[in-house]
C-alpha cells in the first residue's frame, strides 16, 4: 500500500423508491421512519448502526471460502474473543483475532473484562447516518398493512390495521477508511504511537477492497420483504488521501429543486484536492436537476465523469 496515503474517504447520493429503511420508535399501530430537523421541517434518516449492518452485511454476502467474519453476541463481544477471559490474554490474542476475521479488523469491538475495564478496538471503517435531502411531508405517505393473528380452533382471530410511514428521497451517505489501521494496532507503549500490524500489505489491500466493492451491494437494509428498493450508490465521490480528513462528506447539498449546490461542490473539491492524490466520480442520470452544470464543475477540475460502478471499480483497481 502506498505509504502515502492514509485515508479513503467516500460520499454518495441515493435516491429510493417507497420504502422504510430504518423505522423509529413509532406506536403500537404505527411504524414510522426515523427523521431529524432542520429549522422546523423534518427529514428522513438511517442511523449509523443501520448503515454499518448494511455494509457488513454486503461484505459477509460476499466473501471467498476461506474468509471469515465472525457475529458478535447480544452483548456486542465478538466470537473470535469470547474464550479471552483475563486482559493480558488479549496481547496474545488480538493478532490472530483481526488476522481471522475481517469485521474484528474492519469494524473494530469492545471486550469486557468486568471491573477490570475492557479492551477495545477503534473501528478502521467510519460510517456515516444516511440523512435525507428532501422534506419528509412532501415525499412521502402512509400505506397500511394487517398483522394477522393465529388462528385457535375453530376460531378465526381478526388482525389488526397498521400503518407504515414510507416515502421516497435522496440520501447522502458516507464512509472514511483509516488505512494506517487496517490490519493492525496502535501501541502507545513507546511513548509515541506506532502501529503494529498483523496481515501484510496484500491482506490489507485486499480488505480495503472488499470495503470499498460492498458499496455496489448493499441490500440488507429492514422492510424490503414488500418495501424492496435500492440503496447503493447514485451519484459517488471516492478521494483517496495523503492526509485523513472527512472533508469530502461535505461536497453534496441539495435544495427543493433537487439541484447540487455548485458553488459548494466546487469549494470542496478545491479543498480536497490539496492533499488528494486522486479523485473519481460516478453519477448516473435522472437523480438531480443540474447534471450538466455538476459536469461542468468537474471538468475545472479535470476529474472524469464515470458510472458509479466504474468509479468503484477503478478505486479497486488504483489500490496498490
């Protein structure tokens, strides 16, 4: 891997059918859609939590034979640590522990040792919430749906009327990798931190691959037994970075119109590109208003207009 580089930082614009892709508290009748506001209108969102099950679980969909992720317990502790029961075991286990698994090393944990304390690892892949651009009220409806009850004998139980909040609209996400921790971890032992690795370059590669290639599949994502949509990458930024900054999830705002702000998307890249040593964007057409002047912007700062997949994939073909 390029000694270089220290961090792949990518954004992307979603836009979904009807769907509810992350429901919130709700009622006892009503599934609603997570939201926040914004000077008093409120806009849908998926958490963070949701979007880092989607990305793991797009990855453990497509790994090789011979890779592993393990699943963590309701408690959250990795499988690949549960015979760790004394701290200073972990010393001796967390290389082969990250070298096994790939959500240990990419996604990070935290092992309990009681009164002890606990041992954690700072995840490597940071995730970004996927907020909705568009109002809620005006993108959305109610659809109703019946919970059917099991039937005693001889006796048939009614069901019961709910209503589900769904709605359609464009999502911006984002992910930040920390490429000095792929594979392996700090030590503070020394006085200064230095990073002790337990895969070689290759392995590591090869992981932040796999990161990078789930992007084209997520699909875990809650209701799509009859809410089925799409939720991978529209229009996509990948920058690959000298220096670890999320900068770059800033590049896309949006206005009623569902036109990207130029002037915004220009004064990023012109930020970004100080210590970027490439950057590569993907849009298909029919997501925002603007397209050509999006175009245009990009063109000023001699980046090509690809397709999302073949942004992905020239990302996955540039790591070295």
């Amino acid at each position: 891997m390029d000694e270089k580089l220290r961090g792949v930082s990518v954004v992307w614009l979603s836009k979904t059918d009807l769907t509810n892709l992350n429901a919130g508290e709700g009622e006892e009748n009503l599934i609603d859609v997570k939201k926040y506001r914004v000077d008093g209108i409120e806009y849908p969102y998926v958490s963070g939590q949701a979007m880092r099950f989607y990305l793991k679980e797009a990855i453990r969909r497509n790994l090789e034979r011979d890779e592993f992720m393990c699943v963590p317990d309701a408690d959250g502790v990795p499988s690949c640590l549960k015979q760790v029961e004394k701290m200073e075991e972990y010393s001796e286990k967390w290389k082969e522990s990250i070298s096994n698994c790939l959500a240990c090393d990419l996604f990070g944990f935290m092992k309990p040792f009681g009164e002890r304390g606990a041992v954690t690892r700072v995840s490597p892949v940071k995730v970004s919430p996927a907020i909705g651009l568009l109002p809620f009220e005006g993108n959305s409806t109610i659809d109703f749906l019946t919970r059917q009850h099991t039937e005693r004998v001889g006796e048939r139980i009614g069901g019961d009327i709910v209503n589900i909040e769904i709605g359609t609209n464009i999502y911006k996400c984002g992910i930040a990798i920390d490429l000095r921790r792929v594979g392996g971890e700090e030590d503070w032992s020394k006085g200064t931190v230095e990073v002790n690795y337990a895969l070689n370059e290759e392995q590591r590669i090869e992981r932040v691959k796999k990161v990078l290639d789930s992007l084209k599949y997520l699909a875990d994502y809650s209701k799509q037994a009859r809410l089925l949509t799409d939720f991978t990458p529209d229009i996509i930024c990948i920058a690959f970075q000298n220096k670890y900054s999320h900068r770059l999830q800033k590049l896309f705002e949006l206005n009623s119109k569902r036109e990207i702000n130029i002037q915004r998307l220009g004064e990023i890249l012109s930020d970004i590109k100080q210590y970027s040593e490439k950057i590569l964007f993907g849009t298909i057409s029919g997501v925002i208003a603007n397209e050509e002047d999006v175009r245009k912007v990009l063109e000023e700062h001699e980046i090509e207009t690809k397709t999302p997949k073949k942004a992905i994939d020239d990302a996955i073909s540039g790591l070295k």
